[in-house]
C-alpha cells in the first residue's frame, strides 16, 4: 500500500487517543472496534516493544491487538511465537474515482449528506456500527459526507466517506438485512464517488472483509482492486 493511501485509511477513520511503544502506535477508543483499538507498527520495532506495547493496553484496561499488514512477515512470526491469533482477514481495495461515475445515478436513490440523517444513524446501528463507532465519524475533519442510499421507497443503507489528500475512504458500510443483493450499495458507492470527485479526490478506497464473498464481488465488479491486506492477532 503506498504512503498517501496509507494516510488516508488512518486519517479517515482515526483513534480518539493515541500511544506509542518504540516502533508501534496504539489506538484507544473504546467500545470501537479493533480499527482504533490496536496497535501497527510504524517503523523498526524489537520484542521489548512488543511488551511495552501489551504493557500500555493493559493499563487501559483492555486486551492487546495487533493490526498487522499480510507483508510483514516478520511481526506476525513474532506474536505467533508469543500466543498470539490470526483473525479477521481485511483487503484494502482502490479505483480511480472517476471510474464509478460514468453511470448516472437513479433519481432519489442516493443522497451525500453531512451531518448524517437520523435514520442513518438508526441504518447503523441496527448492524455493526454502534454509537461508539458512529462517534469517530464525527471526529474526522472535514471534507466527509454521509451517504443515504434508498430503495422502493424507503432508506435502507448507510455509509460514511472522508477525504485525506486526493483519497477519499469509505466505510461503515450498511445495507438493511431485508434490502441487501439488490443493487442499493453499488449505488451508494458511486455516490460517494461522485461526491469525492467534486471534492477533488482522485482515488476512492475501502477496507473489507475478505470473508465478506458478497462484497468483494461487488466491489471488484466496480473495478476494485485489491493492493494491500491485513489481520488483527489477540493472545
């Protein structure tokens, strides 16, 4: 992953607190999620920062989590040999902003919006994205939008968009159960597409669960491509 679309995933979706252990940076925000509660390595880090590290999230009182990226091979050698767990796989996915907008969208299908709608918040926090995460939403400096998207005639999905240099992120991506495979997040995803084209990004990138078949289908179908990846590991 090069070092703008790096910044950009960070920026976009930052810690509310924030330490470092030598080589690694802890996020701290409870209650959401491992994004902004775990630690990645920053530079050249030694096994005695892996201990300050599980030293420092053990004086916050919660459990230690690293963020490590699938290229480094070395760390995750290293908290394999100490107990430590591979889970949840993620892709880092990109396009060219451009690319998603070469398609009209239906009228009043999708809305870009900031501050987010109540019923988005409800769209929301009806899935993963409780109020804990909702928060670091608000956090993030502008320029961000929030995307509506609606479908026979009621809103049924969510997401949230922020500009870092010329990448534009999007995450907490929502569908309701009911009215998910029927097109409503391809839509979505062009409007924010569209709006991070005003904005004057020139990328358009997002983080996924590569567990998620569904969605890695539809973003590679929208021309995705992924560029990097990583998994959290917990003892």
């Amino acid at each position: 992953m090069d070092a703008t679309l790096a910044l950009a995933f960070e920026a976009t979706w930052p810690a509310a607190e924030y330490a470092d252990a030598g080589g690694f940076r802890l996020g701290h925000t409870p209650g959401a999620g491992g994004r902004v509660n775990s630690a990645r390595a920053t530079g050249p880090w030694s096994q005695g920062d892996i201990d300050a590290a599980i030293d420092l999230f053990r004086g916050w009182n919660q459990p230690a989590v690293f963020r490590v990226m699938d290229d480094n091979t070395d760390l995750r050698a290293a908290l394999e040999a100490r107990g430590f767990a591979p889970s949840t796989p993620t892709a880092i996915m990109t396009c060219a902003a451009d690319r998603l907008t070469d398609q009209p969208i239906p009228t009043i299908t999708t809305f870009a919006v900031w501050p987010p709608l109540a019923i988005q918040r409800d769209i929301w926090a009806a899935g993963s994205i409780n109020p804990a995460r909702q928060a670091v939403m608000d956090a993030v400096p502008a320029p961000r939008a929030s995307v509506l998207g609606r479908i026979k005639d009621r809103a049924a999905g969510a997401a949230f968009v922020a500009i870092h240099g010329d990448v534009a992120m999007v995450h907490a991506v929502e569908i309701l159960p009911d009215w998910r495979r029927l097109g409503l997040a391809g839509w979505m995803m062009r409007q924010a597409a569209f709006w991070a084209v005003d904005q004057g990004a020139a990328r358009i990138g997002l983080a996924v669960s590569r567990q998620n078949d569904a969605a890695m289908a539809l973003y590679q179908h929208l021309g995705f491509s992924e560029v990097a990846g990583y998994g959290y590991y917990q003892q």
